[in-house]
C-alpha cells in the first residue's frame, strides 16, 4: 500500500514550526523526495549552493544520505550538512515502518561565528562561490541557539510521532485510493494512460483527476513519474541491473528518457545515486 499525506493539514503544521522557531521545514518522501516545505522558497545562501551543478548534487547525496541514516536508526538526528549548516530530520513511522521524514534545515548556531563561518566557507570551496556573496547569504541566515535547536529537535520528533493518529499521513485503507495505488503499483511497467486507468477502475477522468489530488495531492501522470523513480531508487539500490532492464520495470520507453527523468527527479544521475548506496553502505556503523 502507499502513503498518503494530507498537505493541507502538513502545510499548517510546517507554518506553526515556522512561527515558533523561524526556521524552515519540510516533509520528504520514504524515498527522500521532498514533498512539502514552508517557507517554499529557500534561504539565499542554499540557492546560491544550489546555483551550481556540484552544490545542487551535493544538497541532494546529503538529503538522500540523512533519510537514510534516519531510517536505519530510527529515531531523530542532528547533523551537519555538506555546505557546513546543521539540519535536523525525524523518521514518519507507521506500524514500525517509515514512511516519510520531517526535517528542519539551514541551521546556524551562532555560538562562534567566527569559527562557524570558517567551517561553512571550508565545506563550500569546492563550489568556487564568490566568498562576499556566500558570507552575505550566510550572514542573513538566521541565528539557531543550541538549546533552541534541541527543543526544536524534540517537538518534530513529537510531531512526527502523531502524524499517523492524527491522518495528516496513513496507509490507503480498502478504498478507491488503495485501488488506485494497487493498480499503478501492479501495472507500473506498463504503458499507463489516464483512459487504460479510467477503464480499469470504472471511472471517468474527472473522477480519476479529483481521486488523484485527493490522495496523491498532484495529477495522475505526475504519480505515475513519482512511483516509477521510487521504484527505480529501489531497485538501483537492491540489484545491479542496467538502466535498459531497470527501464523495462518500471515502464520507461529507453534509458536515455529515464535518465533525464531521473536526474530531474533526483538531481543525480542513476550512476550517481548507486554509488552514493553504495559508499554510504561500505562506511563503517
């Protein structure tokens, strides 16, 4: 069964984590793909990362590396982040399965600004940034007390614990909703189209558009891509199959569709995002 989120209740949620602590949040996929974020837009010293192909990869191998340690250690974790910020994130759990991640990001301390500054500027020199434009972004970036960062750390976790019973996410129960996920997940390798959809589960486009939102929060074509990249991270992590064979799977026509596709997605290549599974696995527990 897939995971359903209920972005108008999340999206009030963020905002409150917003007016408490200043900082932005957000909600990721259990696949590390970020569903929702408040404040939407990013401060200005990650889109100046982000502005580079090698800071945008770095910000993805780094979401992607944090959901992943969260998953393994299930429970919540304060790191820092490639670009020498500090990030919190915190597994979604249901039934002991986790099936997204709450994360508070572009964390700055403050506490020594000086040598904060220096360990960011460290972290980014491989970006080859205008340093006067990153010590600008950086400076604005709000100041982050420990204390403050550690109850922050707490009520996600809290947060994050009653996603589930109070329905901001769920399993699709036995419904049109599971029906629909149930078919896309069986029938993925397919050439899926909104009338082979239609005709299958008796309804008409309309209806497939609104049950779609309802439980997707996105058209049916976008869940289709969604599901199918899912699938492809799955399998690029468990097996060692070509692209041509992992196409074959999840219903790409070639491989140089999924990978502009994937990369779109992810912000890496498949190669990219294989060897990031497998360097992260090789390291030490």
């Amino acid at each position: 069964m897939g995971t359903v989120f209920n972005k108008k209740e999340l999206l009030v949620l963020l905002q409150d984590f917003h007016c408490l602590t200043g900082l932005r949040s957000a909600v990721f996929d259990s696949y590390g793909i970020e569903v929702l974020a408040y404040p939407p837009e990013l401060p200005a010293f990650c889109s100046l990362i982000r502005s580079v192909p090698e800071g945008k990869t770095g910000c993805y191998l780094c979401d992607q590396a944090a959901c992943r340690n969260a998953t393994r250690q299930k429970k919540t974790i304060i790191y820092p982040c490639h670009a020498g910020l500090i990030e919190v994130i915190t597994p979604i759990q249901i039934d002991d399965a986790v099936v997204g991640f709450l994360l508070l990001s572009h964390i700055v301390q403050g506490e020594d600004e000086n040598v904060e500054w220096a360990y960011a500027q460290k972290c980014c020199a491989a970006y080859d940034l205008d340093t006067n434009a990153l010590h600008e972004a950086y400076n604005s970036l709000q100041r982050t007390p420990y204390p403050v960062l550690k109850s922050a750390a707490d009520l996600l976790a809290l947060a994050a614990a009653a996603l589930y019973q109070k329905g901001m996410t769920r399993l699709a129960s036995d419904s049109m909703q599971e029906k629909l996920s149930q078919y896309l997940a069986t029938h993925l390798h397919e050439n899926l189209t909104s009338e082979t959809i239609c005709r299958a589960l008796s309804v008409s486009r309309t209806g497939l558009y609104y049950l779609s939102r309802q439980s997707y929060g996105c058209g049916i074509n976008e869940q289709i891509t969604h599901l199918r990249i899912q699938k492809a991270m799955k399998l690029l992590c468990d097996t060692s199959l070509s692209n041509a064979q992992i196409c074959q799977q999840i219903g790409f026509p070639d491989d140089n569709y999924f990978y502009r596709v994937f990369r779109r997605q992810t912000g890496l290549t498949p190669r990219q995002y294989r060897d990031s599974i497998i360097a992260d696995n090789a390291k030490p527990e």
